[in-house]
C-alpha cells in the first residue's frame, strides 16, 4: 500500500462547477500538507500550504485536513478552463529532512 | 519570488553518453531534491541534500549521482544514459528542515535515444 493515495482521474467538469480533490494517507505523523498545480509539460507550483488539521481558504481554493480520518481535500469553487491541470497532493512529516510524499496526481479538465 | 532554474528544458542524448542537468535556486535554501515524473509513476525522488557537498539516497537512486559543490547549485549526473532514463526531470528546493515547502523548476524533458 502507498503511503499517500490518489485518484489520477481524469476528472472532467464543466466551467463553473465545484470540484473536490481528495488524498488519503497512511502515515499518521504526517503534519504538513500541500497542493501543487502543474500544468502541462511544466513543474509543479504550490496551491496551498496547511499545517496539522484544519481548513484554509485562498480564493477559490479550500483546502481541508482530516487528521482523524487520515484524508486531505482540496475543494475548487466557480471551476475555470485555466484551472485545468494536474493537482498532486503532498506531504511530510516533522524534521524528516524535508522530504515530501506525494500522490500520483490528478489530471482535471474544466470545459468550457 | 522563488526562483529555482534549470539549464535545459529539452534534452536528446545517446545511450551511454555521460549526462548533466543543472539546477540553480536563488533564495539560500539549504535543501535540493531531484525528481523524476513518469506517467503513472508520479514524482519520484532521485537524491536529495540538505547542506554543501552532503547528499542523500532517494528512492531511485541507480544510475544517477549528484554534486553541490556550492549551495545555490545542484547537479544531477547520468553516467551512461539509457533508455528507461528517458524522463521529466524535475529539481526543487525548500528552506530547511521544519520549512517543508518545495518550489520546483520549469523541468528538462530527457529523451534517450
């Protein structure tokens, strides 16, 4: 079993739809949580950044911890084309040399 | 901003050519990592160093050594290419230990022939 799991998709919604991310992991001392976005043929760049439980809200971007249930998610409000991207999960226990694990990605596409 | 450089986007080599992907970031972080990324694989880690001329094995090491002779700079080195190293290469730098967050490069595109 991998330690971070997610669905690579694809996953197709229309403009304006709400879209929910998720990743579940096995590590239960995990406490930094990311969300890169890479675009086609470019490198991953950071979406949001949380730290241990809780939400955090940065535009249209939600991102949620659920340390109890083990379970990140990412929610995407008013869906755009420019969102359309692979979205990967990542994170990292505390003073483990920063290291970072990630889930394979998932490739959503926004239809206009 | 962050600004983590590779020295090529797209590369063509032979099988067996020595090959150097260089990596520069400019915002004195302490750690470097190099990925790969192949489809229905995700990202991979290859090596990674937290310090000048220190480096640690990642999960995929074989084939591959690196070098950081000084600390904005980290090389990745392919000593006789292949073609299973056909890949996106990725590198990517974050602050310290406790400041996880990982900003990447652009990628190099390797194609082996």
């Amino acid at each position: 079993q991998k330690e971070v799991e997610q669905d690579p998709g694809p996953l197709s919604v229309p403009e304006g739809a709400i879209v929910s991310l998720n990743c579940t992991y096995s590590n239960s001392a995990f406490q930094y949580f990311m969300w890169y976005r890479q675009y086609s043929r470019k490198g991953p760049e950071l979406l949001m950044y949380t730290y241990s439980s809780g939400n955090k809200e940065d535009g249209r971007f939600t991102a949620q911890v659920d340390k109890s249930s083990k379970y990140i998610s990412l929610f995407i409000r008013d869906s755009q084309p420019s969102d359309s991207a692979t979205y990967l999960c990542a994170m990292s226990a505390s003073g483990n040399t920063g290291k970072l694990i990630f889930g394979q990605g998932t490739t959503l596409q926004v239809k206009p | 901003d962050v600004k983590v450089t590779q020295s090529s986007r797209y590369l063509v080599k032979r099988t067996g050519e020595k090959v150097f992907l260089e990596c520069v970031q400019d915002m004195d972080h302490e750690n470097m990592f190099w990925y790969r990324q192949d489809p229905g694989l995700g990202l991979r880690l290859i090596y990674f160093s937290y310090d000048v001329k220190m480096k640690e094995k990642g999960d995929i090491p074989e084939g591959y050594s690196v070098s950081r002779e000084k600390k904005e700079r980290f090389s990745l080195i392919l000593e006789s290419a292949s073609t299973n190293q056909t890949s996106m290469y990725l590198c990517a730098s974050s602050l310290s230990v406790g400041r996880e967050t990982q900003y990447f490069g652009p990628g190099t595109r390797l194609l082996v022939l």
